[in-house]
C-alpha cells in the first residue's frame, strides 16, 4: 500500500491520538490513586493517630486517680478512674469499627489489658477497705504499672504505625507524582513526531498540569500548602486538580490546628479562634461570641496541685464537646484561648443554649474535685496574692455573651473586648453565671444561674 501524504497524515493522527488516550488514561488513573492516598491520610491515619493519643491521655488520667485514691482514698477519685476507663475502652470501640487495617490484632490485646487493669484496680479498691494499704500499693507498683506500661507501649505501637502510615503514603505521593509526570512527558514527546500542533495541545492540557500537580505535592510534603495550581480545566483532570486543592486546604487546616491546638484540651487555639470571628464577621449574619472563665481556679491550683487542676480544664472542655456530639456540632466553633479561657462561637440561640448547659453541668460536676471536708464546708483555705490566708469559694463558671451582625463591630479585636468587659461584671456576681448584652445597655445579665 502507497503511502500518500492523507495516509501518512491519517496515520500520524492515529499514532498519536492512542498516545494521547494513554497518556490521558495514565494520568486519569494515576490522579486517582494520589487522591485515593490523600484520602486515607485524612480519613485513617490522622484518625488513628488523634484516637491513640486520646487513649493515652485517657490512661495517664486513670493512673493519676489511682495514684491519688491510694493516698486520698476519695471516692470520687476512683469515679474519676472508671469514667478515664470508660473514656478508653470508648476510643478501643471506635477503632474497632473502623476495621482498619493493621490494628485487628492489636485492638483485642489493648481491650484485654485495660480490662486486666481495672481488675487490678477492683483488687486495690478491696485492699483498701480491708486496711491493707501497703498490700495496694505493692499491688499498684507491681502488676498495676505492668499493665499501664503495656497498654501504654501497644497505644504508641498503634501511633507510630499510623504515623509511618503517612510518612509512607506522602512518599508515594510524591514518587508516584514524579513517575506520572516522567511517563506523561515521555508520551507527549512521542506524539509531538506525528503531529506538532495536537501535541502542543497534549502538552497544555495534560502534562502542564501533571507537572504542576507534581510540583504542588513536593510542596505539600515539605509542608507548603499555598502554592497556588491554576488548573481550571473542567474535565476530569480539572476536578481531580480540584479535589488535590481541597485535599490541600484540609491538610492545611489540620496542621494549623495541630500546632495551634491547646496540647490539654485538643480545642483549637488563638489563630483559630481569630479566623472564625474574621469569617463570621465578614458573612454580616448575627452570631454570638461567648468568653468562658472559672472563679477562683488559683486557689484551686494552689492547694490541688497543678495536675488535678488541669483535670478542670479538660472537664469543662469535655462539657461543651459532649453536647455538641449529642446535639450536633455544625455551625458551633469552640476554642481553648490558655488557661481556664474558653470561647464559645454560634448562632445566639444555640450559643445561649451551649452557655447556659455548660453552667449547669459546671456546677453539677465540680464538686467531685473536691475532698469531701471542702464541700461539706463550702469553700478552700489558701492563700491570697500577698502570702496572706484567707477563705475562697469553691470553683464557678462565669459565661459572657455578646452578639455581632457584621455592622457592628469592624473586626474580632472589638467584639472581644465587649466580651471581656461583660465576663469581668459577670465575675463580680456570686456564684457561677450566664450574662448576655442587651443592645442598647453597657451590659445586663439574664440571671444567676446555679
């Protein structure tokens, strides 16, 4: 067969539009697979890891309450325990429906050992109310610590794993990215010896692309998530390179958060804090911003020591973020600003809702903080700023609430200075309260509540 000038045409074309479609098809699937990693980061990994670190948290907090029931015998100490151990076994549960892989074997032994330790912790209880103290706490020194120490080693276990997890799904990012990018330039130099002007276009719509694609990934796994993609094709790779950008933004969010995040409670911290206010701000819809502080918490910390102290602040924060699992937390943003400061940012009505719960569960649970001869007597013996001992009330909530439409205030600096003018008059009611502005009036409380 001659080989006219149509043919040899006609061929190029074909030669190279099978190079396109398996250029294109490699791309297509190759995207594919990055975000199918990205997504198991986001939706596994990050997921193992926060869940690990809330059982470690949940186990020291076991160990510290058995540790002080041994030398208090308090029994709201030991409440403190099962409830820590419930907290646990919890977070064991949820991984356990996840069914991720890797943790099935694990999972089993960690239940095992922590059911092992709250045996070991009945056992201590027995002793206790026998008068064999010394027999508890070899008991708690000897198989007890044996038990922490081994759900503690299979909790990092589990933590390390799922961090070697992302190190590892981030380096396939990139490789695979790379290995893309390489196939996709070598078949578009090939389709360029059949016909210029189509391979000109391959080159734009697929390898320009995939190369920026490549580029962004490096960035995102050296942790630089700005980097700008302009892709704005909308075809598949346009929405793969969309969902690569979402897929940034949420990464970006999770470290802001990560590193922003108050290492006590978990709750978002400062810059978190001044981005919601910024947002809600700039939408012009009415939504309410409520500073949370305790009364008296030195004294507290003072005469309780540091680390039953810090227990108030994660049970306040554990207040708030269970209402908002049993409620629904959409719309509702809550931060850690330091301290014993919270915020609470809403709409007023579910913000006045979130406020008052808290001032009443507040009051419900903090006396179990308390040796029992402080709440019998109603106040804690300590001393003031000078070194000079006096009597202070036991632990109050004090909650201020001030509402902005977007007019009202230019920026969050503003509307957290009318917050905490209102919170500082709420602080000089008794007891624990919930105050909210009244427009028009400098400040007007709503009633005493507990």
């Amino acid at each position: 067969m001659k080989l006219t000038i149509s043919r040899k045409l006609l061929f190029s074309y074909l030669v190279m539009a099978l190079l396109t479609v398996l250029a294109s098809a490699y791309a297509v699937l190759s995207l594919r697979d990055l975000n199918d990693l990205a997504y198991r980061i986001i939706n596994q990994d990050f997921f193992i890891v926060e869940t690990s670190k809330k059982m470690m948290d949940a186990l020291l907090a076991q160990e510290s309450s058995e540790r002080k029931y041994l030398i208090l015998k308090d029994p709201s100490l030991a409440d403190i325990f099962w409830v820590r151990n419930q907290e646990l076994n919890q977070n064991l549960q949820e991984l356990k429906n996840a069914r991720f892989p890797g943790t099935a074997k694990t999972l089993p032994q960690v239940a095992a050992l922590a059911t092992r330790y709250g045996i070991i912790f009945n056992q201590e209880l027995a002793l206790v109310k026998e008068n064999r103290l010394s027999e508890a706490i070899a008991l708690s020194e000897q198989d007890g610590k044996k038990a922490i120490e081994e759900i503690a080693s299979e909790v990092r276990a589990i933590q390390r794993k799922a961090e070697q997890d992302i190190d590892t799904r981030m380096n396939l990012i990139r490789e695979r990215s790379t290995n893309a990018s390489r196939m996709t330039f070598i078949l578009s130099v090939m389709s360029l010896v059949a016909g210029l002007s189509l391979a000109l276009l391959i080159t734009y719509n697929i390898s320009i692309p995939l190369r920026k694609l490549e580029k962004a990934t490096s960035l995102v796994a050296e942790g630089k998530f700005d980097h700008d993609l302009q892709i704005h094709h909308r075809d598949e790779i346009g929405s793969l390179a969309r969902s690569f950008g979402r897929m940034t933004e949420r990464l970006k969010v999770l470290e802001t958060m990560n590193l922003d995040a108050s290492p006590l409670t978990g709750l978002p911290g400062n810059l978190a804090i001044e981005r919601i206010i910024g947002e809600r701000l700039s939408t012009g819809q009415p939504f309410s911003l409520c500073q949370v502080d305790l009364d008296n918490f030195k004294p507290f910390a003072d005469k309780y020591g540091y680390a039953w102290a810090s227990e108030i602040i994660k049970e306040v924060a554990r207040i708030l973020t269970d209402e908002l699992k049993q409620t629904g937390g959409k719309g509702v943003f809550i931060g850690h600003i330091g301290g014993d400061d919270f915020v609470i940012i809403a709409d007023p009505q579910r913000a006045e809702a979130l406020s008052r719960h808290l001032v009443d569960q507040f009051d419900a649970r903090i006396p179990l903080y308390y040796s029992s001869e402080d709440q019998e007597q109603g106040f804690i013996i300590g001393k003031d700023r000078k070194g000079r001992e006096q009597t202070f009330p036991l632990l109050t909530v004090s909650v201020a609430m001030v509402t902005g439409d977007g007019h009202r205030f230019k920026n969050a600096l503003e509307i957290a200075e009318m917050a905490a003018e209102l919170k500082e008059y709420a602080k000089t009611l008794p007891g624990s309260n919930f105050v909210m502005e009244r427009r028009g009036e400098s400040r007007a409380a709503t009633g005493r509540i507990g």
